[in-house]
C-alpha cells in the first residue's frame, strides 16, 4: 500500500529515497541526499536534471514543495561561500519552502532506476550488467543486442529513444552487437569499452582525448548529450514517488542543456 502523502514529510521521502538508491556507498564529489531543507511540506515534487534558478521558479510555480534532481548545488567546496549565484538559488529555496534532494553517481549506477539502465532497457540491450567502474563502483551497463545490426541502425534507435541530435562517430566495426552506456560525461571511459571488446559505446558528451582514443582503437562511439543521457533516472525516481507514495508531481524540461 502506498504511503500517503499526509504521513510523508519531505525529510522522510528524502530518508526513503537515501535508502532505495544506496547513496551512502558511493564516493562521489557530490553530496548526495538532502541539500537544502524546507519546513518539511511536500504538496507536490518537481524532478529535473540541473539544479538551477529557471528549475527552481517553474517548480514553485506548480506549487511544488520539493525538487529533485541528478545534478544539485553541493559539490565538494562549492557552497564554502553563499555569495553571488549561490546566494540567489539558496534564498530562493528558503524564500519558497522548497527542499532540494539530488543524486549523482548512486542515480548513474542503481540497477532499476539508474539512468544507464532505464537507458540500456531502451536500447534493447540483453544479458545486462555493470560496467565502467569509478571510484571503485560500476555506474554503466553494458549488454548485447538480440542480434547483430548495421550501426547505422543501432545509431538511430539512439537518436530515437534520446535525442535526435545524437553525434554519432562510426570509426569501428560495421556489424555491432555489444554495447556498452555510460550517461552523462564519461567520454574516457571508453578505455574500458575498448578493453572489454565492445562494439559501441554510448556516452554523452565527448571530449578531445576521449574521441582521439576511440578513433585510434576504432571504437564506434555515440554522444548522445549529457543532459538528454541524464533525464532517465530522475523520472523513474518520480514515477516510484507517484506510484509507490502517492505523491502528485511533473517533470520539469530544461531546455538548452548540452
């Protein structure tokens, strides 16, 4: 039976979302979790990618009472100061009463609601597992296609199922098959799809070594955006909010995002 929203404070969906994901298991820059509180009222929940202003005014728009979101505001050192920008986005939260929870690494890796295996189930990839360790954790998925495909065909399946504005580089084998993902800005990890023998990986933003390796290694690579790679997980985490809580809440688009 669903938790009802009237027994849930945003500290306790917080809690519960902590638990569910792992969060205290990874090693990540980010800190994970609650970042900034609110009275505890929920009302509604608004996820998106980025912790930004223009995400922060749509969501007390709806009326939300919680945001969540894959990238947020504490990274390492980042909030030492709440001067300039940092001031702007944290008195926002405090003026609207809206809690701020994000997840980074343990939001790539989980294995049901992470956004690289929401991404694999959509690219049809079979016999799944993890793949691509960082700071001594998997965070990707690789798998293999029913069956051996052009990669002009894999590539669109990618643009279709992601983003349509995909850059797609075939500097490997005609004929794929095994696959590895890896969302968001993981263009060295193509080293492991290298050693591991894959035929493709999928990442999302590129970088000048990483694209110099794999056109070495003639590793096939799509970039498939670091914002369109990194939506998966924070709509799977809302819908199990809706589903399993009973909690109403939207999907914020943030357009513009590379």
């Amino acid at each position: 039976m669903a938790t009802t929203q009237r027994k849930m404070t945003s500290q306790g969906l917080a809690n519960h979302l902590d638990r569910l994901l792992r969060a205290d298991r990874f090693q990540d820059d980010s800190w994970n979790g609650m970042q900034v509180a609110n009275s505890g009222r929920i009302g509604s929940v608004c996820a998106g990618v980025d912790a930004t202003l223009p995400f922060f005014e749509e969501a007390a728009a709806r009326g939300a009472g919680m945001v969540i979101c894959h990238h947020g505001l504490s990274w390492g050192t980042s909030l030492a100061r709440i001067t300039e920008l940092n001031y702007r986005l944290v008195s926002f939260l405090i003026r609207n009463d809206l809690a701020l929870w994000a997840c980074h690494l343990p939001l790539d890796a989980h294995p049901v609601h992470g956004n690289n295996a929401v991404l694999a189930r959509l690219l049809g990839l079979r016999n799944r597992r993890p793949f691509a360790r960082y700071h001594g954790q998997a965070i990707g998925v690789r798998g293999e296609l029913p069956q051996a495909v052009d990669f002009a065909t894999f590539a669109e399946r990618v643009k279709r199922e992601v983003n349509p504005h995909a850059d797609v580089r075939q500097l490997g084998r005609r004929r794929v098959r095994r696959v590895g993902v890896v969302s968001g800005g993981a263009a060295r990890e193509v080293a492991e799809a290298i050693r591991e023998g894959l035929d493709v990986y999928v990442t999302g933003e590129p970088t000048l070594s990483g694209y110099n390796q794999a056109m070495q290694e003639g590793m096939n690579v799509i970039y498939a955006g670091h914002y369109a790679t990194e939506v998966f997980g924070v709509r799977a985490v809302l819908r199990l909010i809706q589903t399993r809580y009973g909690i109403p809440g939207s999907f914020v688009e943030q357009p513009g995002g590379y």
